[in-house]
C-alpha cells in the first residue's frame, strides 16, 4: 500500500541485548541479574555504585558497564550509544537510574527545602536521560524491542511525597504515552513500570508513620519486593510484544 511504513526486520535469533541505565541501583542490580540469568547480554550505567557494578560483571561474565553521571544529558546519550555498540545493537533498553531527593544528604525533603537547582537536578536524571538515551537508541534497535520506563505511585496518585520526585514520576508517564506512539511504527513498545513502596531503595525515605499510613491502605498489606519489580520489568523487555503505552502498577493494591 502506498505510504505505508514497513514493518521493521525480525533480527537474527540470539541472546538478547539490553541497556539498562542505574544499573548499580536497588532496583537496577536486581534488574541486570534478572536479564542477565535469562540468557540476556547487559550493558548497564552506574555513578558511584563501583564496587557493585564490579560484583554484577564478576557475577554475570559478558555483561558490561560504564560509569556516568546522568544529569548531563549529552552524556547519558553518549552512554546509550557506547553500550549499545558494545552489545552489537539493543533489543531492551530500561531505566533504573532515580534522584529520589533534590537536598543533600538525600531525605524526604519538604518543599521549602526545595531549590530551583535541586528541582531540575532530579528533572535531569529521572526523565531527561531516559528520553536522551532513548532518543540515542533509536539506530540501534534494529529489529523493534521493547524500553521499559520506571515510574512510582507517586507520580500516579494523591499520595504524601516530596514534589520534585512526584513531578519527574509523574511526566515518566507522559513520556512512556508519547514515545509509545510516536515509536510504534518502529516495533518499539513504550512501558511504563510504577512501584509502590519497596523493601528497598529510596523507599526507606519514608517516614516510619507515612510507611505505616501505607501498609494500612495497601490490599496486600505489606511492602513490595524488589524482586517482583525486576521479574516484571525483565517480561517486559525480554518477552513483552504487544503491550505498549501502559503504566503497570506495582503497588499491592493501594
């Protein structure tokens, strides 16, 4: 049919190739391990994590790592392509790497705390790099795939959180929406992963009585494992082929 767009080529059969950005993270490592067991080829970003990233390549011969700071956005780019060169192309790409707060040392910071600076810094690392890297992916996903992006209930519902977080989650959101239609026609599914409260993490930020407010209201009645999160973000890179522009939310039924 004329104008048409063709559908993008199967690739080769093989291991598949996937980026993940925060790689040295709660959620990160847990993701790279979980890729990387089943049978996937990793590239994975870290900052400070240097002693675990060093266990994540002892523990998984073949996977890859680079260090870089993620608020500059040319240099998350940069990362993307050089990892996705490493791995000979990119099937998956993930995006683990989170400022949870914007003072330091990192707290719950209330929104007097809160500078123009530090508000854009989480901006930078929590979404800016992830469209950077997508966008720096793009030649590389030679056969369609799948990028899974990590959201948070707080960015999905009313729920006491600091603000520069719960903004960069929430527009986590509108990206997945926008990159999922405008990727499509590339055989690019756009997903969104939104945990709850973890065992883990940045989570334990929360004050011990808002953590207490959560166990209450939550269906399942307890805390999130970051395992689950892994093993649902792993199906939707690795196996995922029809599921695009969803947010999945992990959050025990809150």
């Amino acid at each position: 049919m004329a104008g048409a767009t063709p559908a993008p080529a199967e690739r080769a059969e093989g291991p598949r190739r996937c980026v993940v950005f925060g790689g040295s993270g709660t959620v990160g490592r847990a993701l790279v391990a979980e890729l990387a067991r089943a049978g996937a080829r990793v590239g994975f970003t870290y900052r400070q994590g240097r002693e675990i990233a060093e266990d994540l390549l002892r523990a998984f011969p073949g996977t890859t790592a680079l260090q870089v700071d993620l608020g500059d956005p040319r240099g998350a780019a940069e990362a993307a392509d050089a990892l996705a060169r490493r791995l000979g192309g990119v099937d998956a790409f993930a995006h683990c790497a989170v400022r949870a707060s914007s003072v330091e040392p990192p707290a719950f910071d209330a929104i007097e705390d809160v500078t123009f600076e530090g508000f854009a810094d989480v901006f930078a690392v929590n979404v800016t790099s992830a469209f950077a890297a997508a966008r720096g992916l793009l030649p590389h996903f030679d056969g369609g795939g799948n990028i899974v992006l990590f959201g948070s209930v707080d960015g999905i519902k009313p729920v006491p959180s600091p603000v520069p977080y719960a903004a960069s989650k929430a527009a986590l959101s509108g990206l997945t929406l926008s990159l999922a239609k405008s990727l499509g026609k590339r055989g690019i599914r756009v997903n969104l992963v939104a945990p709850g409260v973890l065992e883990a993490g940045a989570s334990r930020m929360l004050p011990d009585d808002l953590r207490a407010e959560y166990l209450k209201h939550c269906g399942l009645r307890r805390l999130g494992k970051v395992e689950e999160v892994a093993a649902l973000a792993a199906w939707l890179a690795l196996e995922n082929t029809y599921v695009t522009g969803q947010t999945v939310m992990v959050d025990g039924g809150l």
